[in-house]
C-alpha cells in the first residue's frame, strides 16, 4: 500500500528535476562561494539555553494538521522564536505538502543569526547545493526515505558542503544505518510519518539506544513543560517544535515557557 512518505519522495523526485532545469549546480556553487562560513549547529544544541534545547520550526502547514498560522510571517516567527530563547531554527522550504519555500529560509538567513536547519525530504545531492545556497547550516535526512547506501553519500556530501545533518529515524531498524554515518546530531521522530501517528513516549523508549556522544533530538509532538521534563529526565539535549508553538499568538511567550519552564 502506498503511504503518505511514499506519495511525497514520489513529489520531492519530480520537483528536484524541474528544479535543475531553472538552475545549475554550477550556479548554486557560484552563489555558496560568495557565502560565509556555516554555523555550529550541533554546538548550539550542546550549549544553548534550557534544560532540552530548542530547535523551533518556522511552518506553516502540514499534511496532517492543515493550516496551522493562516496569518504567516516567516521572518518575525523566527525573530521572536530567538528572543524566547531557541538554540536554532528548523525552516520548512517543502511547498507541495507543508506550504514551504526556500524563499523562507534565505529571508531568514538575512534577519536572523541563529544556525538554521532546512526541514525537507532530501533524497539528492542537488537538494543540499540548494541548502547551502539558500544560507543553511544543517540539513534534514530522513531514513525512512533512503537507502542506508544513500544516507551515507548525503551525509558525507553534506559535510563536504560545511553543512551539519540531523539525520531522523522512526524505525528502530534504522538506527544502525543512522549511526554509521557518525552523524553527531540523531533526531527521533515521535510521528510515524506513513500514518502520522504520534506518540512523545517513542523517544524516551529509543534513548538509550542512542551513544551519549550524539546530540539526541526529540521530534514531533512536543507541546507543554510536562513534555520537555520528561524528555529532560532521561537526557534527551534537544527538541523539535513547530506546530505548538506555531499555533499560539504570542510566540515569543510560548517560547520562553518551553525553553525555561
């Protein structure tokens, strides 16, 4: 049967084609070289504020929930999430599914001097160059939507751009293939993304499979202070939060309570 991930890397393969045909990876390359260096994603997410740091996501909309923020400024969402105290920023630049653009990232690049994740399927190489190009510092890789042969060339691809990873997993059969790469930064994702179920219980259950040397990443879910301590108490370094915070109208306050407590 085929899943909601299966109809989407079917997507994301028809518009990484369209996209090399507007522009190049000779042009992407031309416009990373006028760019500074990246920043220390993991480093921010091993020293920032709160007991769990925070990775906010700027998002608009997904596929399970709809519309989250109809009244939708990337760049001030991204502004107040630094002021409430978050270590970085995850951007969703999907636009068919979640409403995203690349345009979101590089406006937030410009405003905003906290590292940035791009929060996409990426499934080809051209994807990171668009990345880098865009001002990321870090990029999404999923398991569930690679090969572990494909997770490994992404990964060290990536790192040949200055690009950090956060690679996700759902299935505990992918944590093998996931530390392989010796990526420093894991995500669990707490939402089966074939079914879109969630449950927060899924990584305080993968925790202790994970090596304490890797920045562990909670996904998904995530809503109150009930929530961060939980993950607090069995070590998890950081979380991912969008749609919770996306959907309060004070979202600096939102913040602050999910940071500090």
């Amino acid at each position: 049967m085929t899943t909601i991930l299966d109809q989407i890397v079917q997507t994301k393969i028809t518009e990484v084609a369209a996209a090399r045909r507007l522009v190049s990876e000779a042009e992407l390359r031309d416009q990373m070289d006028r760019l500074p260096p990246t920043r220390d994603f993991a480093a921010a997410l091993r020293g920032g504020p709160g007991r769990v740091r925070l990775i906010a996501e700027v998002k608009k909309a997904s596929p399970s929930a709809g519309l989250i923020r109809p009244n939708f400024d990337p760049v001030e969402i991204a502004q107040q999430y630094k002021l409430g105290g978050a270590s970085c920023i995850s951007v969703l630049t999907d636009q068919h599914y979640f409403q995203g653009h690349l345009d979101f990232l590089r406006a937030i690049r410009e405003a905003v001097d906290l590292p940035l994740l791009r929060k996409d399927f990426i499934i080809d190489s051209y994807q990171l160059l668009e990345a880098r190009a865009a001002g990321a510092d870090c990029v999404l890789l999923i398991a569930e939507c690679l090969k572990p042969t494909e997770l490994m060339r992404l990964h060290q691809q990536a790192l040949e751009l200055g690009l950090q990873t956060l690679i996700e997993l759902y299935d505990l059969e992918n944590i093998d293939p996931v530390l392989a790469t010796g990526g420093q930064i894991v995500g669990v994702n707490n939402r089966d993304l074939r079914t879109f179920v969630t449950d927060i219980q899924h990584t305080i259950r993968v925790r202790e499979l994970i090596p304490q040397d890797r920045v562990l990443v909670g996904e998904s879910g995530i809503a109150t202070s009930t929530d961060v301590d939980q993950l607090a108490a069995v070590g998890v370094q950081a979380m991912l939060v969008g749609e919770s915070l996306m959907r309060q109208q004070d979202v600096r306050h939102a913040t602050e309570q999910l940071v500090y407590g």
